[in-house]
C-alpha cells in the first residue's frame, strides 16, 4: 500500500457530464500531482501543487480543473471533455518539490473512459 | 524529438534470464534518473535511481547511466515471474519537480 488513494477506481462518463477525481495522500507529504497516463505515452503531469498553491501547469485544457484544500487532499474537476481525455490518471505526492531527489509516492489512478 | 526514448517492448523472457531494459534522452541537463515498476492496475513505484554517471545496484537489479551516451539501463538478474510488469525510466534536471517519463517497457517473466 502507497499511502496514497484514488476514488473512484474507474469512471465512465459523457461528454457532457461534470464530474470529479479525488486523491488522498497519508504520508504527511507537502507536494501532490497530477498526471495523465495515456497507452503508448509517456506519463504526461498536469498539475502540480505544494502546500496547496499551484506551483506548474502544463498547458492543461480548462476542461480540468484541479482543487488542493490541504495537502492531504487534492481533486480534478472534469467537464465537456472529449473523447480523447480517455486515460488513467494518476495522484502522486511527494515530501517537497525542493529538488529531484524527492521521490513521488503514486497511487493506484482512475481509470477514465469519456464517451 | 522526444525528450526521452523507451523501447515499448513487450518484452518476454523465461525465468531466470537476465533482463535489459533501457532509455536515451535528448536533454544533456539530465542529472537524476530514475526507474519505476507498474503492476497491472497499480500506480508506477519507484524501483531504483541514480545521479550522473555510473552504476548503481540494489539486490538483483542493477541501474547504469553513460551521460556520454545519453543512455540509461535496468538490469535485472535471474528474473522471476513476479518481475512482470510495466518499466518506466524517469529523468529530471537536478533543481527542478519536472520529470520526463519513457512510454513504458512492458516485460513478461515466463515461468
């Protein structure tokens, strides 16, 4: 177990819905992210949070938008997506973001399928 | 030109094989490399990594870098069926949060 959990597991949605992603980190982390797992990609990261500011931003679509309350907590907010936006996305969090040392905890991601 | 390059694969080998997994990369600025481990249905888990150049070994797996090349590599020794999985190679510049993920090598350890 990672220490970090992901509702739900698997998601099926219109394009017309809204709907969100939730993750929880329990490791007492400062750092959370957000990354897009597409097949035959690589891991693209979204979003980007410490202490719950927004530190990066990837040209992400405004059809997902991230929430941080705390730095236990972090959401994805999705609507009128497409059916492209069909991936696995995927929590990871980490004690900072001070340097490439800190190791990213992931979790077991959510499972999206837009239709 | 992608930042970083990985073999797909999938990659099946018997139990027992010596298994190679690698990378190149394009950014001479790389200074951390990393490998990650998916399980099916399971977020990616940090396996090994290592700064600059050189070898670094952890039980039956091995991680190489060659910053001449610009080519990073696992090794893993006397695979088991337990080592089937999704291999990610990661890499970042020293001072920054953003990593550069490979696609992923898909490897099958056959019993």
């Amino acid at each position: 177990e990672t220490g970090v959990t992901q509702t739900p597991r698997h998601l099926v949605m219109g394009m017309t819905n809204k709907k969100s992603l939730k993750c929880e980190q329990h490791l007492g982390h400062n750092a959370m992210y957000w990354y897009k797992q597409s097949a035959k990609k690589p891991l693209e990261l979204m979003f980007v949070y410490n202490f719950k500011e927004q530190t990066e931003n990837n040209s992400v679509p405004s059809r997902f938008s991230p929430e941080c309350p705390n730095s236990s907590h972090l959401f994805l907010h999705l609507h009128t997506l497409q059916p492209e936006d069909s991936a696995l996305y995927l929590c990871a969090s980490s004690l900072g973001v001070a340097g490439a040392q800190e190791t990213q905890y992931f979790g077991p991601g959510t499972r999206l399928l837009v239709l | 030109q992608k930042e970083v390059e990985q073999d797909p694969g999938p990659l099946s080998v018997p139990e027992g094989a010596i298994v190679s997994l690698n990378c190149t990369y394009s950014n001479s600025a790389f200074q951390y490399f990393m490998w990650y481990r998916q399980y099916s249905r399971k977020g990616p888990e940090l396996l090994m990594y290592t700064y600059s150049s050189g070898n670094k070994e952890d039980g039956r797996f091995t991680a190489q870098v060659d910053k001449s090349s610009k080519y990073i590599s696992l090794f893993i020794r006397d695979s088991q069926p337990s080592d089937s999985a999704t291999y990610l190679c990661a890499m970042s510049v020293w001072s920054g949060n953003q990593f550069y993920f490979g696609t992923g090598t898909s490897l099958t350890v056959i019993p």
